[in-house]
C-alpha cells in the first residue's frame, strides 16, 4: 500500500485505494473516533458523581479500547508510515487503562491519577487525529501555507 495510491472523501486524502483499509477506516474508526469525541466530553463536563459522568466515562474507555484495536490494526498495514499513531494510541490507552484502575482500585492519590489518566487519553486522542489529518483541515492547511509562503 506504499505504492502512492490514494482516495479522496470530502477533500481529505487517505493514503490508501486498498478496499479493507477503506472498510476499517469508514466503517469502524472514524465511527469509532467520533464515538469517544463526543462521550469523551460528555464525561468530561458531567458532575464528578456516580451516575452521568461514570456511565459515560465507562463507554468512553470501552470505546477508546476499539478505537485503539483499529487503530492498531490500520497501523499493521502501513507500518513504515503510520507506527507513531500506533505509539499515539497505545499512550492513549494505556493513560485510560492506569485512570481507570486506579479510580477502581482506590489506589492513593486515586482522584489525582484518574483525573490525569483519562484526560491525557482524551488529550493523546486528539493528538493522534491532528498528527494524521491536520496538515489537511482547512484552518490548520491555512496556517501551513502562511508559515511556507
């Protein structure tokens, strides 16, 4: 898949005529992306209690776990281009799993680690999604060309 071949949706070039790859990216990791996008923040902005922000905070890192597996998975199939996001996404899970755990496990300092933990792993998210598309989004390509012209 190395061979230059792309794909055009929405103005957003994906690296890949390879119909599996196109498969995983639509129909599993973009959902899956957008998915833990918006529970993320759900969580992120509920009352710290249980109820709302546990609920949510739960789903979040279930689907931060797919997430990370198609990520993984995508990864394994341009390896040469793509391990940083695998690196990306394995930071970012493995920062849910340690908040999790020690918010499960009333560890010391449990509040402090799982607060840390699960918003570096919303922030890694983030992180990996601009690394991948941001040199093509609109306001970030603007400031690309300001910076080169």
């Amino acid at each position: 898949m190395t061979g230059g071949e792309t794909t055009i949706v929405a103005g957003i070039e994906i690296p890949s005529t390879d119909p599996v790859f196109l498969a995983v990216i639509f129909g599993v990791h973009i959902p899956l992306g957008l998915a833990c996008l918006a529970i993320g923040a759900i969580a992120i902005l509920s009352a710290k209690r249980r109820g709302r922000h546990s609920k949510f905070g739960t789903i979040y890192f279930w689907c931060l776990l797919a997430l990370f597996i198609s990520a993984s998975c995508l990864s394994f199939m341009r390896w040469a281009e793509n391990y940083h996001l695998f690196i990306l996404g394995a930071m970012s899970f493995a920062c849910a799993w340690i908040g999790r755990t020690w918010l499960r496990r009333r560890w010391s300092y449990w509040v402090r680690v799982h607060i840390a933990g699960m918003g570096l792993s919303y922030v890694l998210m983030l992180v990996a999604f601009y690394v991948d598309n941001g040199k093509q989004l609109p306001l970030w390509k603007d400031l690309l060309i300001s910076r080169t012209g």
